[in-house]
C-alpha cells in the first residue's frame, strides 16, 4: 500500500479521525484531505457551547496539533473545494481544474446550516447560522457592536438553545423562537421541553412557541421578525438555526445511491467499491434497531471513520455502535444514548431533593431505547449498558426515586 493513495473530502470530525486512525491501520501511501474550510481542523460542537460564550478566544481546539499531520504525512488541502467526482478514471476535480488521482476515496462532506426561505431573509442585517469557526467571530463582533445586544434565534432545537445560552452570557437580550408547540419537539420528551423551557426561563430567555417566521424587516439597521400570528420582534442580530442540508450534491453527481443520505453498507462501502462515505451525510443501517438511519453527531463521526480506515486496510469490521449525544446549556449537562424514535412509554426520574438531577427513559412496550439523563452520568452510563444488553427493566423500580442508580438496581427479580 505505499504507492497508493487515499483522498479525503472534508476534514473535520469524520474526515480528520478517518485519515489519522488509516495512518494507525497500516496505510503507508498518500493521505491527502481537501476541505473548502480555511482553517486546521478544529472541534465544532464547542463552537454554540463554551467557545461563542466566552469574549476574544484566541485560539480555536483544534482536533489534532498541526505538527501532527506532518508527523504522520497527511496532506491538508485547506481552502480549496472539490467540484467533481469521475468514479471510473477515479480522479477528482477541484474547483480551479486540478485533478488529483485516488486509489481510494472518502466523502466526508457532512452538511451545512438550511436557511429557511422567509421573506426579506437576504437583506436582513447581521443574520448568521451557527455550524463554523467564522459564524462564532462573526456572531461575537456583532453583539459587540450592537448597543442593545437584542437577539432573536430561530428555531428551539438544540442548536438554537445552546446559542441562547451562550449569548446570555455575553450580555445579549435573547429570544427565542420555536415554530413547532414544544422546543425540542423531533429530538425528546414533552418532560424534556418542559424542563429546558424552565431552565431558559429562569435565565432570562423569552422562549416562544407556536411562532412561524415569515418575514423579515430591515429599517435603519435593525430587523423586524415577523411571526404568521402577526407578532413580531426587534432584532439587533437574527441567528438561524432550524435545522441542516446534507452536503450531497457531489455524490449525487457522481451516481452513487442516495437515500436520506449517501447510503453505505455496514463497513461503510458506499454504491462504488473504491468509494467510502462516513460522518453526517450518511445513511447507514443499526443492527441494534434495525433500520437505516442518518445522524448528526460526532459519535458517529468517528466511529464510522474508524470502521472505514480498518475496513480499507483489509479488516473484517462492521459498524454496530449505539448513538450518544450530548448539549450543554448554563449549568446543565445534558446526555443522551440510544435512539427514542418509536417510543410508546416515558419514565422521568427526578432525583431525591435535586430537580436537576434527573432522566428520562424512553421504551417502545418493554424495550428500553433511549434515555436523556441531566446532571445524572449514572443515568447515562447505566442506560447505555441497558440498551446495548436489551436488559429487562423493572419499571415499577424505575419509577422510585428512593432507589438509588446502580447497576443492579432496576432489573426483574
């Protein structure tokens, strides 16, 4: 393998762990990544959490050192954009016409933020999506700058609340708008909403729901957000964060299979046998559920980066992970493990004399599929454990919160 090489594209969590994780495999050729990012790869989910909260940071976490990749000879490719994919010559072009040859291909383009097409969106003044390096600094400059710091983010997911926190930190009068009657409605529990409803509320976060935006106003450098209800909201800074596009358009060009996303088998193979896809743009089959999904975590990211480079290195790997996730808002640690889609039973647990320690446990009949646990690692843990082991659950014990969590303590006699 020292006279092949492996092409890249996009080089943050699934990329970067996918060629780091080749070079441990064995892989002795050429490791080349291309990402239209100008910066060294660098972690993303800090960037609405810890990172925007804090004034004039300095230095971004980077996933690796740079000296790293020079360590390790892997090519950055910064700055640049791959335009086409020829599966059959195997070569890529980028966008200024030079064609780089691959032996083996990796698409890790993940996805980028979806603006809504609201009237008046495109002329609004300092309206930014939360997804890289640049949108941080420039959501951090422009509170700066603005006397009023009066904020308005669209859309109540997770995303959105993150960046409520955040900027309240900073200073910022935030309100949030939620289309749906519920934050957080596609991803948890009504208990779940409700609890992170409060916790906004108690920091000073108007959280609004029910209200569609449909239109954007912009008079003497400030913004009027327009809700279908006739309400609307001054607003110095506009943040959009209702959700992401998959970056499939190079795939689709090429012909490979799409399907919610580029669909890859179990070593994450895509239609082509010299082509692997990993990360968000995914779509790939969970033994555990039993059905094809597509995530946006980085859990996924860098399992799936492992699978490939042991997969492309002649191991017989194949991707069988349970999903975790985590969000951090104000004091609050939030994790999350399993998929709850498909739940038909919800148990919230409020630890003894905490409110803020708890979790919620979400079954579809007797099977235990995910569990939200704030404030609660024990929560966390044990749920992981329980789910990928398919373990019985006693219910009635679930419910008592004079129980305390351990690992024997919620199983059937």
């Amino acid at each position: 393998m020292s006279n092949k090489t492996c092409v890249v594209i996009g080089a943050s969590h699934a990329g970067v762990n996918f060629a780091f994780s080749l070079r441990r495999e064995g892989w002795r050729g050429e490791i080349i990544l291309f990402d239209s990012d100008p910066e060294i790869p660098y972690h993303r989910p800090p960037l609405s959490k810890a990172y925007l909260s804090v004034e004039n940071n300095s230095e971004l976490d980077l996933l690796f050192p740079k000296q790293n990749y020079q360590t390790e000879n892997i090519t950055l490719r910064l700055g640049e954009t791959v335009s086409k994919i020829d599966k059959d010559s195997k070569e890529i072009t980028l966008s200024n016409g030079e064609i780089q040859f691959y032996d083996k291909l990796v698409i890790a383009t993940g996805a980028r933020p979806f603006i809504p097409p609201i009237k008046g969106i495109e002329t609004a003044v300092n309206l930014f999506p939360m997804r890289t390096f640049a949108d941080t600094v420039n959501i951090q400059n422009a509170i700066k700058k603005s006397n009023e710091k009066r904020v308005v983010i669209i859309g109540g997911g997770y995303i959105g609340l993150e960046t409520a926190a955040s900027l309240k930190k900073l200073g910022a009068k935030v309100i949030v708008l939620e289309r749906e009657n519920r934050v957080l409605e596609r991803v948890t529990a009504p208990q779940m909403s409700d609890f992170f409803s409060k916790l906004h509320g108690e920091n000073g976060v108007d959280l609004l729901t029910n209200k569609n935006v449909v239109s954007i106003k912009k008079s003497e450098g400030v913004n009027e957000v327009i809700c279908d209800d006739n309400t609307s909201y001054i607003a110095d800074l506009i943040v959009v964060g209702v959700g992401i596009k998959v970056n499939l358009e190079l795939a689709q060009k090429t012909g490979l299979v799409i399907e919610n996303g580029i669909k890859v088998d179990e070593t994450t193979k895509t239609s082509d046998e010299n082509i692997y896809a990993i990360g968000d743009c995914t779509y790939h089959f969970n033994s555990h559920y039993n059905r094809y999904i597509r995530l946006e975590s980085v859990q996924n990211a860098v399992d799936q980066a492992k699978v490939a480079a042991s997969t492309i290195c002649g191991n017989d790997v194949k991707y069988n992970a349970i999903p975790w996730f985590w969000s951090d808002q104000y004091n609050v640690k939030l994790q999350m493990v399993g998929l709850s889609q498909g739940y038909n039973d919800v148990i919230q647990r409020v630890e003894e004399d905490n409110e803020k320690c708890q979790s919620v446990w979400y079954f579809k009949d007797d099977e235990l599929l995910a569990v939200d646990a704030v404030n609660n690692g024990k929560a966390y843990v044990l749920g992981g454990r329980f789910i990928k082991g398919r373990t019985e659950i006693d219910k009635i014990k679930l419910r008592d919160t004079s129980i305390v969590i351990k690992p024997t303590s919620f199983l059937k006699d």
